[in-house]
C-alpha cells in the first residue's frame, strides 16, 4: 500500500516536473525579427503583445535600413534572424543570394485572404504584408493643367520644379524604367536612349532626393512642386502642403510590396510561420491601416473614404498597378546607379 502511494507520489512529481519543463520551454522561445524599426508603439500594441500572448514566447529585433539588414545577414550566412522585413527589390537579392527558405503556405491560412498579387510575389519565398505605390504628387494650387502622366515630368513649364528618388533608393531605379519608355525603348535593352531621356530630364529637376523627410522639407519650403514619390509619404507631404495631389496617371502607378521572409538559418521556423500567419490577419491589418501603420493587403479589411484615402486600397486599384521584374532590375542596377551619377554629378 504504501508503495503504490509512493509510486503515485512520484508519478505526480515526475508529471509536475515535465510540466515545469515543457513551461519554461515555452518562454525561453525567442522570436527574432529584423525590421526597420519605425511605428514602433504601434506595432508592440497591434502585433508583438498579442502574438506574445498567442505563442508564450519572447521577441527581440534586429533594426536598421534594408540594405545594412540584409547585409548583416548575409555576413552571418542567413543566421540570427527568424522574420525579417524588406521592401522586394531588397527581398529579391535575398533570394538571389541564397538566404531565405521557402514558406510552407500550408501554414499560413490567411494568404487565402490577400491580394493575388501578395501571395507569392517571388515565387515559393515570402509573401506581401502591405502594398504601396509609387506614381506622381504635384501641387495643385501652383500647377495647370494637373500632371496625368509619367511623360509629363519632362514638360516645359515644370523647369527647376521637380524632385526624383534618388537612384539608390526603392522608386530611384524606376525612373529609369519611366525615362526608357519615354524615349520609346526598354530600359533593360536599351540603357543608353533611357539615360539620354535622365539628360533631357535634368533641367527639370531642383535636386534628388534619398529619405521622405527629405522630400517633404523640399516641398515644404516651395523648392519642388512636382515629385515622383512612394504613397506612404502622401499624407506627411499633404500636412506640410494641403494642396499636394497624387496624381491619377492615365499610364498606372507602379506597385511596391513589403514581403516577409524566413531567413535559411532560422532556428524557430514553426513560430516564424505563426508569426507571418498572425501579421496577415484581417485584426491586425485593419488595425495597421486604421492607424496608418501600412496599406492593408487583406481584402477582408473594409476602411471608410477618409481612412482609406492615403492607401492603395481596393481591388480597382489594385488591380491597376504596374509590378516589377526585379531579377532584372538588380541585373542592371550597378550599371544604371555608375550612368545616374554621371548624368547628376554625384
């Protein structure tokens, strides 16, 4: 009698303890993200503490600019890292280079819910979080008639009135597509008649911008009134200059994805799989729009005319923007960044 009490004691013990294990199994996980470290109080609120809630697990980052990010994983052979972040020209020399895996999309259910366009924009790799775009913002109150297409960058009444991303930057290299199919050509094909198309630009342009705070200070003090810009800068342009307009260009905008990827050395892939599963859920999307964190890329999230007028939103929309071959791009990038810089003496 006593050694069946003894065994039960024990038996109870022994379950206590894998318990008490598998516990503080449970949080010493350690998610690591890398990511560009802005809106932060936002997303602690809207994602890390209630997917820390959801997993059990702790979460650290990793922050800087796409190019130092990628770099550092790169050093490290695609290790250190569980989620990282990056815009697609940067998630493209990722894949290039061989340090992401490919996402199990049996495990992330909501890519049901996403624009087409977001589900594999790289093929087997990561998918879309947000979607943005770059076209043209003029203003209104000092421009007629309104910009309604990329060629009319080169009209003559906007000399010394416009500003262009710089060639390193994520819209930089897309004038450079723009200029080609003004002057009639492939840019990809035919660099030397889209750089002579920059040349002929160049009267136009006040000076070449490389950050959004930059671009809207240049505004702000009238220096520029037209620019080629990333949507996500519309509503900091608007509050400095009321009359700022995005402009509707009969030739469409070009489409910008933010992807989410799981780096080749991951050592919590089920976790990163939740993770990215979670950031693409229809509370969390309409949550990041509502606060103007990012563009929802869920259809599922329904945003009034004046939450969604900053965002590319909406399957008409959507529907008519532009996409990117990158893997050319970034073929050509070293030779066009060498050309820009002579055309603009930098």
């Amino acid at each position: 009698m006593k050694a069946t009490r003894f065994a039960r004691i024990l038996s109870l013990a022994l379950l206590a303890a894998v318990g008490s294990t598998v516990a503080a199994h449970a949080q010493s996980k350690t998610l690591t993200i890398s990511w560009w470290g802005y809106n932060g109080e936002k997303m602690n609120a809207n994602i890390i503490t209630p997917f820390k809630k959801i997993c059990g697990c702790e979460i650290v980052f990793e922050t800087g600019n796409n190019a130092d990010r990628l770099n550092k994983l790169k050093l490290r052979d695609g290790k250190g890292v569980d989620v990282i972040y990056l815009t697609d020209s940067f998630s493209q020399l990722g894949i290039e280079q061989g340090l992401f895996q490919e996402i199990d999309a049996s495990k992330i259910p909501n890519l049901a819910d996403i624009y087409e366009l977001g589900k594999a924009p790289q093929g087997k790799y990561g998918p879309a979080y947000t979607i943005g775009r770059v076209g043209i913002v003029y203003d209104s109150a000092k421009l007629n008639p309104p910009i309604t297409a990329w060629g009319d960058l080169w009209r003559d009444d906007l000399k010394s009135s416009v500003s262009l991303p710089g060639i390193t930057t994520t819209a930089g290299p897309l004038v450079v597509l723009e200029a080609g199919k003004h002057g009639g050509a492939d840019a990809y094909e035919d660099a030397d008649k889209a750089f002579a198309e920059i040349e002929a630009l160049k009267p136009n342009v006040v000076k070449n911008y490389n950050t959004g705070s930059e671009l809207v200070n240049l505004i702000s003090t009238g220096e520029v009134r037209v620019a080629l810009a990333q949507d996500f800068t519309l509503a900091s342009m608007q509050a400095a200059v009321p009359t700022m307009t995005w402009a509707k260009l009969k030739d469409g905008d070009i489409a910008t994805l933010n992807t989410v990827n799981i780096p080749k050395g991951s050592e919590n892939v089920e976790l990163a799989h939740q993770f990215i599963n979670f950031i693409l859920s229809k509370e969390v999307q309409q949550a990041e729009a509502e606060q103007g964190v990012d563009a929802p890329i869920s259809t599922k999230v329904s945003l009034t005319p004046d939450q969604a007028k900053i965002w590319t939103y909406g399957p008409d929309m959507v529907a008519g923007l532009t996409r990117i071959d990158y893997a050319k791009m970034n073929a050509a990038k070293a030779d066009w960044i060498d050309r820009w810089n002579e055309v603009f003496g930098q």
